[in-house]
C-alpha cells in the first residue's frame, strides 16, 4: 500500500509540474529518483552553403540518480557537414540541484550543470553548439520558479570549444562563448486534473541567445513549441526556433531550424 501511495504522488508531482519540462532547455528541477528516460529527436534545417535539407538525429539515455542529482547520456548522427548520413558526436550531461523551496502549487528550484561532448566535426560556424557541431565543455547554472500552471526559467553557462588538431588553419574561429535562456511554459489542459492517464497539453515560447567572449558576434533566438505528454510518462515536442537578430555566421541563413522529439519514462526503474 505504501509503494502504491509513494507511486501515485510521484505521479501527481511529474504532472503538476509538466509546464518546465522545457522542449529547447533544461529546468532546475530534475527527473524522478531511480526512474530512466529514453531520448529522442529529429532536428531539421536548410544548410547555408549546399542549400540542401539536412538533419541531425540524437538519440539518449537519462537517469535520476536521487532528487538532487542526474544524468543523461546523447549520441547523434547526422548529414550536416558531410553528404552522407553517419555518426558524429557522443556527450554527457550532469545537473545537480542544489535549492528547492517548494510551496502549494508553486516552487522555485536552482541547479547548476556541466556538459562534456567530443565531435568528429570540423569547426566551421561561429556558433559553439556542444550536440553535435564542436567538441568541448559547458558549466552554468539554472533557476525555476513555478506558479501553477506558469513555470519561468532562466539560466546562463560558459562555453569552451575544445581541439585537438595541430594545424592552426583548423582552430575554431570562436572557442570561448556565453549563453543564456529565459523559458516560459503554460499548461493549458487539462483543466482540472483527475487522472494520470489524462493528456497534458503545453506550451512554451523560450528565448535563447549566446555571446562571444573572443570577439563581438552573437546571435538572439526564439524557440516557441507545443508539447504533449501521455500517461505521465511520454512526452512529445514540437518547436522551431529562429534568428531575431546576431551577427554570427551560423549554418542557415536566415537561421531557422526545426525539431521533433520523444521522451519516455520509466519510472522506479532501478530498485
């Protein structure tokens, strides 16, 4: 009777707070304890030099080790700097939570997190992106604060591009960079919550940017999406996200890219 109890109040908090399960970023908050996530997602753009549509697929495991501490593990495959689709770069990402303040329908949660990522690309674009376009590491911190049916995130991180090649002539043209996030998500149904198995249906509009710490290049983003979870255990996104302004050299022109992903949950996965 107690693990039944214990079970479904894991279930009600996964669902009130299904509004910071951000589709571009990561909230404060950390996946369910002992529970395992399945990544994965399809991204999409029009390449700026070969005008031909490529993607990028990630695929990823995740793992809650206790309330305070996860991890997750992405692997990607893509044809976005060759003709051919083939592997291209593998990370892992940490997040510890180290401030929770939970009230009646509202929280507010900190976080700090690192990323660690190696890519057999070769560096090309201004843009520091560690999943899947550069090796190197990322550490930054995250704050979320939920209000209902409202959760608001921030955060911001440094970022360094790592290289190994001797030949001066392959160096990144940016190797240290700033980014920073403001996310917002609703949740618009149901409601009222009855049940689990009711459908959530979410959205977010998240504004993503980066700055670099080498010269004055940077670029703004907007990354609105819809998001759907089932069971409380299946999420799915949908989002685009484009160029508002910057003056990087990126790998679309005007920058827009699109993405689909699915995520599911296990939950008291590990005993």
């Amino acid at each position: 009777m107690k693990r039944i109890y214990l079970f479904l109040l894991l279930i009600l908090s996964c669902r009130l707070n299904a509004q910071e399960l951000y589709a571009f970023t990561e909230p404060a908050s950390n996946m369910p304890a002992k529970a395992i996530g399945i990544y994965g997602s399809e991204r999409v753009l029009k390449d700026l030099h070969s005008l031909k549509t490529t993607n990028r697929t990630t695929l990823g495991l995740e793992y809650g080790i206790n309330k305070q501490l996860m991890i997750h593990g992405y692997t990607t495959f893509s044809d976005m700097y060759l003709t051919s689709y083939r592997w291209e770069s593998i990370r892992a990402y940490a997040k510890y939570r180290f401030l929770s303040k939970d009230e009646v329908h509202k929280h507010f949660r900190a976080a700090a997190f690192g990323k660690l990522a190696y890519s057999k690309n070769i560096w090309v674009y201004d843009e520091v992106d560690l999943d899947g376009d550069q090796s190197g590491w990322q550490l930054g911190l995250v704050a979320t604060q939920l209000l209902h049916k409202l959760a608001v995130s921030a955060s911001g991180s440094i970022n360094r591009v790592l290289y190994f090649e001797k030949e001066k002539s392959l160096r990144p043209p940016v190797k240290n960079a700033f980014d920073y996030s403001l996310s917002a998500g609703y949740l618009l149904l149901p409601q009222e919550y009855k049940d689990y198995k009711q459908t959530n249906l979410n959205i977010y509009c998240e504004l993503l940017g980066q700055k670099s710490l080498d010269d004055n290049k940077y670029y703004v983003d907007i990354a609105p999406a819809i998001q759907l979870i089932f069971n409380s255990a299946t999420k799915v996104n949908i989002g685009t996200r484009f160029e508002i302004k910057g003056n990087m050299h990126r790998m679309a022109r005007p920058y827009r890219t699109y993405m689909i992903s699915i995520e599911h949950t296990i939950l008291n996965a590990v005993k």
